[in-house]
C-alpha cells in the first residue's frame, strides 16, 4: 500500500540530491529551486544548500519521514516499479 512519505533529500559533498519530479540526481542550486522546486507539487519546503523535503506516494517500506543522505542510492532505490496483478491498478516510485 502506497502512503505520503515526507522525504529529506540532503545535499551530498558533491552538492547533489534526488529530485522524484525529473527522477535524477541533480545539483541542488538556486536554478533548481526556481525552475522545479517551487512549482513542484511534491515541494514541502527546503533548508538552502542543505537539504529538501518533498512528499510523494513511496511504496519502499520507508520511515516517515524518510532521511536520504545519498541521492544515488535514493536513485536506485526509486527505479524499482511493482508490476500489478492482472486487472489492478499500476503501482510505480517516481518516474
């Protein structure tokens, strides 16, 4: 069963974190604030240069909230899709 997970995506050394919206790790900067943060539906706020929270349906049997301190293992960990029995709805991590 998927439920809204707050997810703390912290700013690795390299100054990357997992965004669910574009599925990728990128830099966290004013650019992707302004141009995918703020307009995000799953934006819950951010620490700048630090960290930022989203909230997205997580079917990984994660805590809440869910602390990612290495946005490519959070990366992996997102490609993992649940293919349904015949008949249900699909069930999928960010894509």
């Amino acid at each position: 069963m998927m439920s809204i997970i707050r997810h703390h995506n912290y700013r690795s050394e390299n100054g990357e974190i997992y965004c669910c919206l574009r599925n990728r790790v990128v830099k966290l900067d004013d650019e992707q604030l302004q141009r995918f943060c703020q307009g995000c539906g799953m934006f819950a706020g951010t620490m700048p240069h630090v960290l930022v929270s989203c909230d997205w349906d997580d079917i990984g049997g994660v805590s809440n909230p869910h602390v990612a301190l290495d946005p490519w293992q959070e990366f992996k960990r997102n490609q993992i899709k649940q293919v349904p029995a015949e008949g249900s709805a699909a069930l999928q991590r960010c894509s």
